[in-house]
C-alpha cells in the first residue's frame, strides 16, 4: 500500500522532527536523495549536463544542494532562477562545487542552457506552493518544457496542488517526481497525478512522526489479499448470490454486461430481472443467470435469505416505476450498489426521498458516479469543478449520503465517510467508451454478494477492471464487451504477483 499525507501534516511532521536534528539535515537528506535519482537518469555522469529551475523556497533549496552534489561528481550544473530571492545557501553550496547560479531572463541563453541540457531538475515550487504558476516561472517552465531533456520535479511538479492534485494555471509536466518524506495525495489523483510521471519515494525519516494517512493507493499484493477464495466447502449460495436490476426495453446492453462482469469477477449466482426482451438477451449470452421476467415494482427475489448484494441502475430508466423498485431495493439489507440511472433518480429535488433512503440505510450502500453524476447529486457544483477536485467531492457526497462513492473517471476515487479515501492506481483512457461502467457495476457487485466490505470491494472491483483494459489488447482500443475478456487475464495476474 502506498500513503499520502497533506502538506499540513507533512509540515507537522517535518517540524516534530526538525526541533531534534541539527539545522538543514532534513534537506540534505532531501537533496541526496534527488542527486541519487538524477544520476539514475543521466546517461553519464561526467561531464552531463543539469539544468536547474530555482524558486525561492525550500523546494528550490532542495535542488541547489542536489545540483551541488552533482557538480561535485563532475556534472556541468546550472541554476536559473525564478522569483524575487533564492535558497542563499543552496545557491553558495552550488556555487563552490563549480555549479553556476543566474537569474532566468528568457533570453537566447537561457535556451542554449534549456536546449543543451541532458536532464532538467524542476525545483520551481513543492508543497508551499498556491495555484497555478506565475511569472516567471511559468515562462521558464514553459521554456523548459520545449526542450528535449527529461524533467525530474523536486517534491511534486510544480504547478500542481499538493493536497488536491488540482491544475489551477500553468503546471510542469515531469518524467519522474523525487518526493520526499511521503507521497502527497495530489500524485495520486488527476490531473495532477498525470503531470508527475514515474513517481520515487525518499525516505528523509519522517515516517514515525506521521500520522494514518489521508489517502491510500493500493499495489497488486494488496488486492489479492482482499479477493475472496472459494474454500472447499463452498457451495453458489456460500459464495454469494447477486441480484442485478439492470437494462430495459431501451438499453438491454447494460444488463448482459452487467451480467457478465459479475460472473466474469467471480460470484456463485446472478439472479437477473427486468422485461422479457431483455431476460431473453442475458439467457443468450450468459446462460449461466438465473433470470425472471419481473415488473420493476416486484422485488419478491430480494426476500431476506435470497441475495447477498443487489446492483441497481445501469440502463434501467428513470421513470415512476423504476424509483419504486429503487425504493424497493433501498429497502433491503443488503450491500447495494447503485448506479447510472439509479444515481439520476436520487438527484435534484424529485431524488430527495431516495437519497434520504440511502442516508437511512444499516447495510452498506455504494454509489458508482461519474463526474456528471456526482454534480448533480451533490448539486452545487459542475462537471468540471468535480474534475479538478475528485477526492473533495467524493469525499462529500460520501458525507452526505453516509455511505461509500466510488467516483469514475480518470482517477477512480473511493471515500468512505470514516477512514481513508483509496485511489485506484490501474486503468487508461481507453476505459472512456460507452457500456464500461455497467462492466464495473457488475464486477464490484460480484464482490459485495461475495461478502468483500464495500470499500474493498469497490477498490478491488475497480483495480481488476482498469487492470482488464490494459491486459486484453495490449493498449489497443477497447470496448465494454472486450473488458468481460480481460478480467479473467486481471484476475489470474494478481493471483500470481500475489
Ligand atoms: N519543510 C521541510 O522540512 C522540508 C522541506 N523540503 C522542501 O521544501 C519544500 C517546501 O518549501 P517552502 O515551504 O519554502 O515552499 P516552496 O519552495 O514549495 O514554495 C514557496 C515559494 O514559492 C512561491 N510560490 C508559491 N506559489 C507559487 C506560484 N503559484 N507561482 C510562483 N511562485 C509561487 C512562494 O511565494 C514562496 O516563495 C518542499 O516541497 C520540499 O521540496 C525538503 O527539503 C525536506 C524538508
Ligand atoms: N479518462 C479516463 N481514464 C481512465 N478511465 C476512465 C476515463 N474515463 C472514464 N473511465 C472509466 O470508464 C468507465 C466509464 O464508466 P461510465 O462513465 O459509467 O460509462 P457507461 O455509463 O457508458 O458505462 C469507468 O470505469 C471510468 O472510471
Ligand atoms: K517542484
């Protein structure tokens, strides 16, 4: 499991440790560290050639000092700074191993220097930073970014918010991200995680001064660990039977790959019911279901006893009856997950009983949305403000409704109303094609009716399926009856690296 802290509590930590180590020897820890990491990088290291970008904190400190360790192996290192003043001793450190130290002016030589580099070091902010950047360090960044030479950020790219991973203005885009101390959730969570590239953690020794962290990013043995395994007495009913309340006369995709996640993840039965067309598809693809043609208001196969878990919503439709049988599957308990159409009926004013159900609730509840449909359940803000801050607004709507969000999108995001919030670290843009939610839907709820608590459940359901695009065709396009193909692949991988 990887963790991230916010840059209050780093500074806390950091302070603790600070008040009992002699002056500085926490950004020499820090600046060794990223000398080491700009070495691994450099195709020699005699006579290479480091740029360095320089703001005037600490975060500029940290690279004068590596730029001096540099110059002491021999590296031709040069400074260009950004804003009114400069780390003082930082800059004399580089300046006595041979370094050079000057003031960016966005001229010919700053380009000769940018353009002639072998590794660019961008220590123009870290974690003191606020918005996007300004002048001139947006200018030297931008330059900088023209060039041919890989960018190492110092702590975080600068440009990028710490605690959010939010890109208000200009940000640098980095190959590898040096960060110290431990990970800041903003790696984690796009879009900054996409401007941090391959991301190394430096241990500076605050570690026993942290707190539990803010953030979590699991790793493959992680999620192994949390897959159930059928034990020798298992029968369909001991691993858990799922009902899926998906598709409808107008969308009867949704409910076979609904479906097909479901039992693709692994689930000892799928009991389907929806109208007869859409039964007759199920049937024909996963002869497996156990299906009933069922009037939305019955609910007669979620008696108690009968389900472990229940996915309710893809492609199902939001019409009066539909919200009844909602309603219905509120009303059980068990885990439930609710989705797409599921999501659109507890929205707004009309949704206000639904989502007081959800509220009501003593079994766990999981709600699936993407960006659009957190905005309208959380109803005070746009598609795009829950973009840019994922991990704030999941975290919200997971307060507000007192149950688990698995928000969708670039970063997955899951918040729990107690505890951490989990990022998932598998998936690709390839994943944005119609019909791969319903996929996840029935991949998570698959977990649930396995008895797999439902932030672990979501995290792993979520984990397999960005796992599964990226297996299937090798980064070839991918659609949401190809994923069905590639969760087995993701499965067998993680059983094996666990
Ligand atoms: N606190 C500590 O104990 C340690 C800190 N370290 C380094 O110190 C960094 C934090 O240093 P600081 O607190 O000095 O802060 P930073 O160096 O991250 O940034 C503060 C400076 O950047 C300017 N700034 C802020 N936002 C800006 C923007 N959008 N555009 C342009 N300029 C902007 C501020 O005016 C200020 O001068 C960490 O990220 C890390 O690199 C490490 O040396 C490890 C130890
Ligand atoms: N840019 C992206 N990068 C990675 N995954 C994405 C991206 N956009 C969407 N996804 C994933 O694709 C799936 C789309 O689900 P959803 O929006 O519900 O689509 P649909 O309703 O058509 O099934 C989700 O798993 C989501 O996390
Ligand atoms: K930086």
């Amino acid at each position: 499991m990887l963790y991230a802290h916010t840059v209050d509590v780093v500074r806390e930590a950091e302070g603790a440790l600070m008040a009992r180590l002699p002056e500085g020897v926490l950004m020499r820890r820090a600046a060794t560290g990223l000398a080491t990491e700009c070495i691994r990088l450099l195709p020699a290291v005699y006579g290479a050639r480091v740029v360095l970008m320089v703001g005037s904190g600490d975060n500029g400190g940290d690279a004068l000092y590596a730029g001096a360790a540099l110059a002491r192996r021999g590296v031709a290192v040069r400074a260009l700074t950004a804003g009114s003043r400069v780390h003082q001793e930082g800059a004399a450190a580089l300046r006595a191993a041979g370094g050079r130290v000057r003031a960016f002016a966005g001229s010919d030589a700053d380009d000769s220097d940018l353009f002639g580099a072998d590794l660019i070091v961008d220590g123009l902010v870290g974690i003191g930073g606020r918005g996007g950047l300004r002048e001139p360090h947006a200018g030297l960044a931008a330059q900088a970014a023209n060039a041919p030479a890989p960018v190492v950020a110092v702590d975080l790219p600068s440009g990028i918010d710490a605690d959010t991973g939010e890109v208000a203005g200009y940000a640098v885009r980095a190959d590898v991200t040096v960060t110290f101390g431990t990970h800041k959730p903003g790696l984690f969570v796009d879009p900054g995680a996409d401007r941090a590239g391959a991301v190394r953690l430096v241990d500076i020794g605050i570690g026993p001064e942290l707190p539990g962290a803010s953030v979590l990013r699991p790793q493959p043995v992680d999620i192994a660990g949390l897959l159930p395994t059928p034990g020798a007495e298992a029968d369909k009913y001991r691993r858990g039977v799922l009902a899926v309340r998906a598709g409808s006369d107008r969308f009867r995709g949704a409910a076979v790959l609904a479906v097909g996640g479901a039992l693709r993840t692994g689930v000892g039965m799928v009991r389907y019911g929806g109208p007869e067309r859409v039964v007759d598809q199920v049937l024909a693809r996963w002869p497996e279901t156990v299906a009933a043609v069922l009037d939305p208001r019955q609910s007669t196969d979620l008696e108690p006893g009968r389900v472990a878990a229940v996915v309710v919503g893809p492609g199902r439709g939001t019409d009066p009856g539909d919200a009844d049988e909602l309603d219905a599957v509120l009303d059980s308990d068990v885990p439930v997950l609710v989705d797409a159409d599921g999501l659109t009926l507890m929205s707004g004013e009309t949704g206000r009983d639904l989502a007081d159900r959800v509220r009501e609730r003593s079994a766990p509840t999981l709600l699936t949305p993407h960006a659009g449909e957190l905005a309208r359940l959380l109803g005070d803000v746009t598609r795009e403000d829950v973009e840019v801050r994922r991990l704030e607004h999941a975290r919200r709507a997971a307060r507000s409704f007192g149950c688990a969000v698995l928000l969708k999108g670039s970063t997955t995001v899951i918040a729990h109303p107690d505890g951490p919030s989990v990022v998932n670290p598998t998936g690709t843009p390839l994943l944005a094609s119609a019909g791969t939610g319903d996929v996840l839907s029935g991949a998570v709820g698959a977990l649930l009716a396995s008895g797999v608590p439902v932030v672990e459940a979501a995290l792993c359901g979520a984990y397999l399926h960005g796992r599964a695009a990226e297996l299937v065709h090798g980064g070839a396009p991918v659609s949401a009856s190809d994923l069905l193909h590639g969760l087995p692949l993701a499965l067998a991988e993680v059983r094996a690296d666990g």
